[in-house]
C-alpha cells in the first residue's frame, strides 16, 4: 500500500504543481564544485558519552569525526545568525598541513597551531565540513553536518 | 542524440572530474528528491536544505557506493533519511548524534518513493484518467492543491460534501493503484 504522502506528491508531481524550484537544482550542480578529490571521509563518533554531537550549556555544539590517524574535535558558535569553528586536528598533521572550513557558499583556509588548534568566524549557518590538506598524502574530509540556529 | 548514459555510468565519470555526469544525476533524480523531501513534511526551505544534504553526502560516497546502478534509490533514501532527521531536530525528540551516526549504509532502495519515478506517475495519471465522474475531476483538483470551498464551486457542491466524496476517491485510486501493483 502507498502512504499517503508520497501518493498525494506523486499527484502533485504528475500534475506539474510543487516543481522543484530552480534555485534547488542550482544548488545541487553547484554541490560537484565542492568536491575534495581522494578526500578521505572522517566519520562523526562519539566524543563523550553523550554521542558525537552534544551541545554545552551555552548551546556550543561539540563534535568529534575520526578517520584513521586523524581526528578531530569541533566546537560550532552559532550568534547573531552567523557560525563561528573552533577546532583541533590531532594528531598535528605537520606544519605545512592547512584546514579549509566549508559551506556551500564559502570556503576558509587556516593554519593550524602548534597544538593542533585552528578557527574560522563568521560562516553562513547551513551546511558544514572540514578539511584537513597534507602535503604528500590525501586530504581528510569530514562528513558534513547542517548547523542551523 | 546519444542515448542517455546508464545511472552507474554517470556516477563511474562523476568521480572521475565529469562534471556533466553530475548534471545529468541531478537532472534525473532532482525532481523526485524534492518530491520527496516535500511528501515528508518539510517547509520549502527545509527541503531545499535536505536535498543538497543528500546531495553532499552522494558527493563524499562516489567512489564507495556499494551499488552504483542503484543511485536513484540511494538518494531517495538519503533525502528522506535527512527529511526525518530535520524533523526530529524540530521536535527536539532526539539528539543532533543520532542525525549523524544514521548516515550509514542506505543503498537499500526506497520502495514508497517508486511512485514517484516517471513510470509510476505515467500509470497513476493513466488510472486517474480511467476514474469515472466526478472522481477524475476531484483528484485532479487535489493535484493542484485546490481548497475544498474552490472546489465544492467548481464541482457544483456542497462545501461539508467535498471531504468525504474526495476521501472516497482518494481510497478508490489507491485501491486501483495498489491492485495494479500487485498484478505485475
């Protein structure tokens, strides 16, 4: 048997109401322009016991994706509609490794500190990945995640 | 004109930097995935953000889908999935974790959403076509999202009568459809 939701949008497809909006399908071709090639994705795992993404008592979400030999830990900010990443990669991925914070519509490349530690401010909310570049050997993607206030 | 490419075809050469294969991947499943999103519940802004999350996330499974003549029903899957997990997020029922870790493995296709394929909405067109009067004109006017005061004028009846008479087609289309099904 058919649920009904999706009986009722295969009328409204059939009939040509509710049509993708053109912006949608823009977005979506747009989507291959942020492809990472020989990425290597780094999974959500769980940070505390909580699972891989907890929120602190100031609504920071905190996040943990792991891949092997890298891990790392994310703090998403989201103020005044913008998202603000603090993150660390551990182990230090060496000195001439940089970070590339993602959205679909901007992208921001750091440098890491001494202890791992790297942050971009002021991200649009939406979606969100991070990216680790290693001279020498494949970059590490994390898998993206929607941060919306 | 050539013929259009096999669906794990055009995954092979999106991963290999073909950006017109990704194009095509979006031309052919795109409507149904807004389709989809939409038939779970989801404002068009919220359905707009799950279609590009099941798009993200096919870009980051390239080269590691299990199945890639399967595509089509791994994105319904994954649009659906992200669907289910905005709505959870919206009635804070379970943690952001879980929107996460439930990412895993959804090569399985989506059997609800193969109505909503080309061929499954040629036949539900065809059936409604074959209803009688004055169910034929009702679902179509259910089609385009017709209020029930607009289409108690259009039909010539009672407001209170529109409910239940489009209810009854509804039924009565599904029961087609689903016979249909099981016939082939």
């Amino acid at each position: 048997m058919i649920n009904d939701e999706y009986f009722l949008a295969a009328l409204r497809l059939a009939a040509g109401n509710d049509p993708i909006p053109s912006h949608v399908s823009a977005a979506a071709r747009d989507v291959y322009g942020l492809r990472v090639p020989r990425a290597v994705t780094a999974a959500p795992a769980a940070r505390t016991s909580a699972g891989s993404d907890v929120r602190d008592p100031d609504g920071c979400h905190l996040m943990r994706f792991v891949t092997d030999g890298l891990t790392f830990d994310l703090e998403v900010t989201v103020g005044d509609g913008l998202i603000d990443v603090a993150g660390q990669v551990w182990p230090h991925p060496g000195d001439d490794a940089v970070i590339d914070v993602k959205t679909p519509h901007l992208t921001l490349t750091r440098h890491i500190a001494h202890n791992g530690d790297f942050a971009a401010t002021g991200l649009p909310p939406g979606w969100l990945s991070v990216v680790c570049h290693r001279p020498g050997r494949a970059p590490v993607q994390t898998r993206w995640v929607r941060i919306r206030p | 004109m050539p013929d259009p490419r096999e669906p794990a075809e055009l995954v092979t050469a999106a991963a290999e930097d073909d950006r017109t294969a990704w194009d095509e991947l979006e031309a052919r499943y795109g409507p149904r995935m807004w389709a989809v999103a939409r038939a779970s519940g989801l404002s068009p802004s919220d359905a707009a953000d799950a279609v590009q999350g099941a798009w993200l996330r096919l870009l980051q499974n390239l080269h590691t889908l299990r199945d890639p003549a399967k595509v089509g029903g791994w994105l319904m899957t994954t649009v659906r999935r992200e669907a289910h997990a905005f709505l959870r997020k919206r009635h804070d029922v379970s943690p952001l974790d879980q929107d996460v870790l439930s990412l895993e493995a959804v090569d399985e296709p989506d059997p609800a959403s193969a109505v909503l394929e080309a061929d499954g909405r040629r036949l539900l067109w065809k059936q409604v076509s074959a209803l009688h009067e004055p169910c034929r004109t009702i679902i179509q006017l259910v089609a385009i999202d017709l209020g029930n005061r607009q289409m108690a004028a259009r039909l010539g009846m009672p407001v209170g009568s529109v409910g239940p008479t489009k209810a009854r087609c509804l039924e009565k289309l599904r029961t087609l459809i689903s016979s249909q099904e099981t016939a082939q």
